[in-house]
C-alpha cells in the first residue's frame, strides 16, 4: 500500500552510522525470564495476537537500540513505526492523552490539533528528547518524495533514566535514531532492559519497554490492538490483582521511589476517528491504574493511539472514504486496550533484568520465584 523506504534513505542512515556509539540491537544478552503469560497471568477475556505484541497490528514495526558505556551511561532508543512507507506522504489518524503532563513529547500538539502523526515515534530519555527529534526531523526529510517539505512534527517522547544513566551527558546520538529506526521490523519485540527501557525504573525494581496486544473476535470487529510501554513510574506494583508491594519490597532506596513516568503506544487497525482515538488512548491509563501506580507530581505519562486503518494522503484534496465505528462499538476496543497496557507493563517488569549503572546504582529485577508463591497463594495460577 505505501512506498517503502528506498536504498536512498537506508544510504543516507548507513553513513550516518559510522559515528555510533555502542549500541545493542533487539536482542538481549542476559538470561532468560518469563513473559506474564508464562507464569498464568493473562488481564481480560480477549486473546493475544500471535506475538502478543504491537507488532500483531499489520504494518507496525519496531526498532530498539540500547547503549551502554562504561559504569555509567545505560540508556537507548525505541522507535514506533506505523507504517514503512513515508508518513509524511501517507499520514495516519492519531492522538496524545495527557494523564500527567510533567515531561516531554515533542510534536504532541500539532498531533491533536490535526488528528494526524506523520513521523515515526521515537522513545528515549529526558534530556535527549530534542537531540533525537533533530535526527528523526533529518531521517524524514531524507526520504525520496520529501524534497520540497518545509516543515516537519517529529514526535519523540522520554522517560528520565537519570538514576542509571549518566544522563546529563547526551549520550544518545543521532547514529543511534537512525540506526533503530533503520533496523526496525515487524515480527517479536524484545522487552525489559532494552533500548529505551535500558535505564528505567518502576515501582522500584527494574522497569523497560513492555508490549501486548489483543484481538477482537469477528462478533467484536475483528479488530487488533497493540500496545507498547516504557515503563519508569512509581506507585504500589498489583499484579493480576495481587497486592505484591506488601510483601515484596526493592532492596535500598529505591523501594521508596514515587516520581517517573509512563510513555504508553498504542496502535489498531481499527478504522477510528482521531476524536476515537483520544477516546481509546485515555482508556489505556485505566491499564496503568491497574498496575498500581498512583499517579504522582513527577509522573509523566502520556498516551499516544494511532489507527493503521485511517490513512491520510497529504496530497490529496479530497479524502478517500473509510467506514468508521459507531460509538457504542468502541466498548470492546476499551475493554482490550486497558488489559493489553496491564499485561505490557507486566511484561516490562518480568522481562527486566537487573542493571548497576550510574555511581553503582543498582535497580533490580522483580524475582519471578517469590512472585511465583504469591500468585500461587492469591489463587491466581
């Protein structure tokens, strides 16, 4: 359906890519751990997609890039693609839900002052947001067919990772974008302590990136909905209803940790309006709730939700028609987005490993064995 990226673009990435940092690709190095579904955990009546991941919605691609430096540098990059082709030839109708507007996405209010998202989303930490928008702004306008554009909305969200990461000192570099955004594909997305979730903390133990999705049965649609998580907030962590923060607690000071933020993608083939699509996006927060956060001061989160259905061509005067959803067919859409955003979280913590980082700092990973007993316990396995 779209033009896909030419050898041109990927040219123009590859040389850019000689000045990289060290980065990881998707995969992880460290042991194993277990996805929430391996250990009974499953929110809600509505099944996964193959992958369980927002790469079940057709077209979707990921890319992750995490970069580790010495003692102290642990961050990197993930990229959301809604499509292959050139967004800004072929937009889609989007929208951002503001929960807690303590943090950064570039490019948020053209997004719902148009109803539309003509970038790639890119996910990184605090202080490198406006350095990655640059990248993306130059990776965009490097696309065959963008000759002539004179304005561009990079969409680039963050989470502080600055307990970790040495984050005062930039080390995301342009390289970095680009080479996710060139490595990004359809297919598993690895979660935990990788790319932009490599130095980020939740309820205090180890956070990262996280993802679930589900698929509607053909009486509800038929429709899919993934989401994708970057998880460094705070609150009191349930899992499938259990009350774990009574009775397992982060080692040291982080136990006590409240602040942070939550950047929350989700992605539909779903034909919705971008009105619809605020109306999904704020549902998504629901799922958070769930998790146990509490919402603090410091805490950051945003949602952005994006059809793949409704596509807008920006050279068109008239656009083509699309069937779209009564309202009172939303309800199952609802339903999905909150429990694939408490499964992703789930899943950001469960696949998370521990990390040391910036002076000796350690966030530990949420210990599966202990988890396993009080699921047990609570009947939940």
């Amino acid at each position: 359906m779209f033009r896909s990226r030419s050898l041109l673009a990927l040219a123009v990435v590859g040389s850019l890519l000689l000045s990289a940092a060290s980065v990881s690709g998707q995969s992880s190095a460290t042991e194993p751990r277990p996805r929430a579904r391996e250990i009974g955990i499953h929110p809600g009546p509505y099944s996964p997609g193959p992958l369980n991941a927002i790469t079940d919605v057709a077209g979707v691609e990921v890319g992750q890039g995490k970069i580790v430096l010495g003692e102290n540098v642990r961050t990197g990059v993930t990229v959301i693609l809604p499509h292959a082709g050139n967004m800004f030839e072929n937009k889609v109708a989007a929208s951002v839900y503001v929960s807690n507007a303590f943090g950064k996405l570039v490019g948020s209010t053209q997004v719902n002052e148009l109803g539309q998202i003509e970038t790639p989303i890119v996910l990184t930490n605090t202080l490198s947001v406006w350095d990655a928008a640059a990248a993306l702004m130059d990776w965009e306008l490097a696309l065959p067919g963008n000759e002539d554009v004179r304005s561009i909305n990079p969409v680039v969200g963050e989470t502080n990772d600055g307990w970790l990461n040495d984050i005062r000192g930039r080390h995301v570099k342009a390289a970095d974008v680009l080479k996710a955004l060139a490595n990004a594909s359809g297919g598993p997305v690895a979660e935990g302590a990788v790319g932009a979730g490599e130095g980020t903390i939740a309820f205090g133990w180890k956070g990262g990136i996280g993802t679930s999705s589900r698929h509607l049965p053909a009486s509800d649609g038929g429709y899919t909905i993934g989401v994708l998580v970057q998880t460094n907030f705070g609150g009191r962590l349930a899992i499938a209803g259990v009350p774990v923060w009574r009775y397992l607690e982060p080692p040291g000071a982080m136990g006590k940790r409240a602040d942070g933020s939550c950047m929350i993608i989700v992605a539909t083939d779903a034909p919705l309006t971008s009105r619809q699509l605020h109306r999904l996006a704020r549902r998504a927060i629901f799922g958070m709730a769930r998790a146990g956060a509490t919402g603090s001061n410091g805490s950051g989160d945003f949602v952005i939700a994006f059809s793949t259905t409704d596509v807008i061509p920006a050279d068109a005067r008239m656009l083509p028609p699309i069937s779209r959803l009564n309202e009172d067919a939303l309800s199952p859409l609802f339903e999905a987005v909150i429990d694939a955003t408490e499964e992703a979280i789930d899943d950001s913590l469960l696949r998370a490993t521990t990390v040391q980082g910036r002076d000796g700092h350690v966030a530990y990973a949420l210990p599966i064995d202990r988890l396993r007993e009080l699921l047990k316990q609570y009947n939940r396995q």
